[in-house]
C-alpha cells in the first residue's frame, strides 16, 4: 500500500548502495534504478550524488529521507493497528541471525511459528554476531539473534537462551578420556577457531581471560567461517575445538566427535536484539513472544 518508490528511495538512502537495495528488495538493481528517477522526476531534483562509484544524498534527498522514515513507520503502525483490529497477524517479517544459531536452532522454532502464523513470511539473513548487529543497526532486519554481547546501548537485548559450549576432538585423541577439559589443556595443541567476529570466538576469548590465557596462546592450526568447516577439520585430525552443544548432536551418535564438558563450564546467552526505537509490527510482536515461549519449554527439557 506505501508507495513502492518511497519504500525503494527509504533503502538505497539507508543503505547508501543500490547493489544493497536490491538485494534487500529482491529486485533487480535496474528496478531499483528505475523507482529512484521516477521519484527525482516528481520532485524535478536529483535525491542522490553519484561519484566514483559511491553514492550519497543531496540536500533535497536528505530532506526525503527524513520524511521516508516518518511515513513507512505511520504506515506500520496503522497497518500493525488494523490487523490486530481484525484478528489479522500476517506480514514480512526478515529476521537475522548468526551462523551457529541458524543452522541448528532456529530450523525447529521457525518450523512451528509458520505452523501457527502461516499469514507471516519470513526472510532469514545469515551472517557471524558481529554482521547481525550492524544489520540490526542499519534496519536491514526487524530482528537479530545472536551469540555474544552488544555494545550500542541503543539496541535492546533479551536474552532468551542459554548455549553451552563444549570441548571437542577425534574419538582417539588423549583427551577424550578425561572427565573434564581445563584452559591448561589447550596448551600445544592445534586449535581450530573461529574467524573474528564470531561469537563463538568471543566467548572462547573470555574464557581463556578467566584462566589467564589469552588467544594468542592457543596454537591456531585453522581458523574457518562456520562450525560444520569446524567440525570437520577436528573430525580429519586438523586439531581440537571448542563449540556448541547443539552443534554436535549428529557427529556424537556417528561417533565421529568426542565432546567432554570444560571446567569451569562455559555457557553462553542467544539474545534477540532490536532497536529500541523501532515500532514493533504485530508479526515481529508474536514472533518475539513465541522465541521465548520455545526458549522456556526447551530450557524445561534440558533441565529434565
């Protein structure tokens, strides 16, 4: 119902890229091109300096985007309004989340949410911690969920679960016969890690600061983007790693990983993270609900 060339304009402004834009859109970059000079032919002034490759708003497009941002949040709202008038929960809904969390939590949450809000579309980005929270913070998604501490002060965090990370190597490694994994343990051995950014790796990072360790005292034979790169370059002898718990289930009952529990433990929060600022949509409202209902019930089980 907005108008689409105000919608196309709000996300090349925001986003200061069509290539972006129209990825975002799912449209193509001509597309989006085209939206843009029919709104600069109706002001009759250009909303964009391009140079060198980059662009950036002029003085009348700065003026618009300020508008932009006024108009397609009213349009949420009475659209949020009117649905929850009519018993209506439908709608877009683009969540994003880091790599462990959305290979090997979100598949089951996801599945029964569309069960039961089967009028909400999802689009799910993919990237480590660090990408989610700039995208929540360039509203490139409505909300993230992510593995290690934010930092801007104007996002909201709501910690919904808690991750425990274990330690893990080949079934025939020495220290698969150990009860429990210490930091000490870590010393010499090849270490598979993360890439920078991970949230993952932050969190191995303060649990060796706990033990008076640092990374660089880890012998960092490889380090990957995403944990199956982990766990199988533990599973081919690369070196030993440290990862979720919910990542292992397969390879523990193949028998093909030895996970042991580290001491002291090492658990971790999953947060959904918004902006503060933001107006919810009543899909992001149920959807935010129903992640912590799944959360509770799935804490219940692990307790059992």
């Amino acid at each position: 119902m907005a108008d689409r060339r105000l919608q196309v304009f709000h996300t090349v402004a925001r986003l200061l890229s069509f290539t972006k834009a129209a990825e975002t859109l799912h449209m193509t970059q001509p597309a989006v091109t085209f939206q843009i000079r029919q709104l600069e032919e109706y002001f009759n002034t250009r909303l964009f300096d391009r140079t060198h490759n980059k662009i950036s708003l002029t003085a009348a497009g700065d003026r618009v985007f300020q508008y932009a941002e006024k108009i397609l949040s009213l349009y949420g709202e009475m659209e949020s309004q009117v649905r929850e008038l009519t018993g209506d929960v439908s709608g877009i809904l683009i969540i994003g989340a880091s790599t462990t969390i959305a290979e090997y939590v979100l598949p089951i949450l996801l599945g029964e949410f569309k069960e039961k809000y089967p009028g909400i579309n999802i689009r799910l980005k993919v990237s480590n911690s660090m990408g989610i929270v700039h995208m929540v913070e360039d509203n490139s998604v409505d909300v993230g969920i992510v593995e290690s501490p934010v930092a801007n002060k104007n996002l909201t965090v709501e910690i919904c679960w808690l991750d425990k990370l274990v330690f893990i190597c080949q079934p025939n490694h020495p220290l698969a016969k150990k009860a429990t994994i210490r930091g000490q343990d870590l010393l010499g051995l090849p270490f598979v890690c993360r890439e920078e950014g991970s949230g993952t790796r932050e969190y191995i990072a303060e649990y060796l600061a706990k033990n008076d360790m640092t990374h660089h005292d880890l012998n960092v034979s490889v380090e990957v983007g995403n944990p199956e790169a982990v766990k199988s370059a533990v599973e081919a002898g690369l070196g030993v790693s440290i990862v979720s718990q919910a990542t292992i289930i397969k390879e523990l009952k193949l028998g093909t990983l030895a996970a042991r529990p580290l001491e002291p433990p090492l658990e971790r929060p999953f947060s959904l993270v918004f902006q503060r600022q933001k107006f919810r949509l009543r899909a992001m409202d149920e959807f935010m609900n129903f992640a912590h209902e799944h959360c509770t019930k799935r804490s219940s089980k692990q307790k059992k």
